[in-house]
C-alpha cells in the first residue's frame, strides 16, 4: 500500500503584538513566524475501505478532537472515491506550548492526502480548508517563514536569517483561549509595517500575562536569559533564544537543567515538509 511519512515542523513567534479586539471576540495581531527544523512526524498509509484510523496517544485529546482527524475528515469530503487511510502521529511538541503543533499536524495531514488520494487540490484551496481548521493552520499550509496580521490568516512570505535556537518548555500547557480574553492583555499596540519590523525589535504582548499566570514560564526566562536575549513564543509556555550557530546553541542545551525539556533547531525560510513532498513526489 503507498504510505507517506512527512514532518509537522514548529514556528516561532518572532513577535506577536495585538493590534485590537473584534466584535467576534477575536484579536486582530501582526508576528512573524519563523519556521524550524524540528517538530512532529506523521505517517500516512492508504487503505482499501472508507475508514480513517488516527493513532495517536495525547493525554487529554480525544481522537475526533485531534485537528489531524478533523484535518483529514475534511480532505475525504473532497476525494470524489472517499478512501481511507491509516495515520500514525509521533507526538515531539508539547501541547499548549506556542509552537503551533497541532496546526503544523493538520497542515501536513492535508497536504499529505492531497497527495496520497491524489485529489490535486490546488494550494489556495488548502489554504481555505486550513482556515476552516485554525487560524495557524494556513501558516504551515503555505509552508514558508512570513509576516502575519488578522487573526494571522494574511500572510505574507519573508526570507528571514536562519539561525540556531534553544527552545526550552517549563513543562505547562496554556491554553491560548485563556490568555486572549484575560483582562489584562494589551489589545491596543499600534500597528506596524513588515519592512520596520524587521528594523525594529518586537515584544510578544502575550507574554506579561502569561508570566504572571505562569511563575514557571518566568523561571525559564530567567534562565534562559543568561545565555542571550529570550522571549516567549505564541501564548506560551516555550521560551527561545537565537544563537549564531548549532555548536553554540548546543552548549547551552548542555546545560539545561532537569525540570526542564528543550531542543534545539534552525530557523528556516521553507518548510520541511514541503521539502519532503518534493522527494515523495
């Protein structure tokens, strides 16, 4: 049977500023989202019946909650002989940990049966289908580093430098619902042009309240910033820094301490993923 193994890689949030609160209730932000070498990993076998099976082991998660299991239930609406397939999902990235691994897990499972049931979907309407899923989705769709704004669904391409990070988790999960409508976030940050963030340095606006919320996001800063200039990524809970090359980057991992997880990964303009659908192609 034809199979697929692709990567979900994770992003970073450069920075994440809100610009203001809808009147749906959802926030209107500028970031920029780097892409890295690391992330989950999913496999896909094509089967000879209708039936979807998603092995998958995330505390907490139900197996029709899990966005691959959305993601591809939503692919077979448009495979005209409704296939099925067999997904296994190796879980990397934390959940509730601003690297976007969910989103990245169902960007890969449409991209991945596109391919597998060969419906030839073009990008754009993937793009669509991965709104429907989350408003990170399309970003891992797309599968280039860029610059973001709306609810982060208009995105704009950018070749950005591709240095080496440490991404340090404090072991929380946040929910991202959690930190929007906490009332003590800043909605109000004025927007910004893409060329003058890449001028100036951004904050990520989330990251006050979570620290507050979360002391042990704050300890991981602080540590973390011994060895350079950190910040949190998404809502929470990684913290990173960047770093000029993989040794360097690898001699703080060294010395992580115990209560802590991390890894290290280069940032890069184009997608893993993309790369590994080109040599399956």
């Amino acid at each position: 049977m034809k199979k697929l193994i692709l990567p979900a890689p994770a992003k970073l949030n450069l920075f994440l500023h809100i610009n203001s609160q809808r009147d749906d209730g959802l926030h209107e932000l500028q970031t920029i989202f780097q892409l890295l070498s690391y992330g989950d990993s999913l496999s896909f076998t094509l089967r000879n019946d209708k039936a979807i099976n998603l092995n998958s082991r995330i505390p907490g998660v139900s197996t029709e909650n899990n966005l691959v299991m959305r993601a591809a239930k939503l692919m077979q609406q448009h495979d005209k002989k409704r296939r099925g397939v067999d997904i296994v999902l190796t879980k990397r990235l934390p959940l509730g940990s601003g690297l976007g691994g969910g989103s990245s897990d169902a960007a890969t499972t449409l991209h991945a049966l596109n391919d597998l049931w060969e419906i030839d979907m073009p990008i754009s309407m993937l793009l669509k289908l991965g709104l429907q899923l989350g408003a990170d989705v399309p970003v891992f769709v797309q599968g280039q580093s860029c610059w973001a704004e709306g609810v982060g669904e208009l995105i704009t391409p950018m070749t950005l430098p591709e240095p080496w990070f440490v991404v340090i988790s404090p072991q929380v999960s946040i929910s991202t619902a959690e930190i929007f409508f906490d009332k003590q976030l800043t909605r109000d940050t004025p927007k910004q042009t893409m060329s003058s963030s890449l001028i100036e340095t951004g904050e990520n606006n989330c990251q006050a309240v979570v620290l507050q919320r979360y002391p042990e996001v704050a300890e991981a800063l602080n540590w973390l910033n011994r060895f350079g200039t950190a910040q949190m990524t998404g809502t929470g809970g990684c913290v990173f820094a960047r770093f000029i090359d993989k040794d360097e980057a690898q001699a703080v991992l060294d010395e992580l301490p115990k209560n802590y997880k991390g890894f290290i990964a280069q940032g890069l303009n184009q997608s893993p993923l993309l790369t590994s659908l080109g040599t399956n192609r």
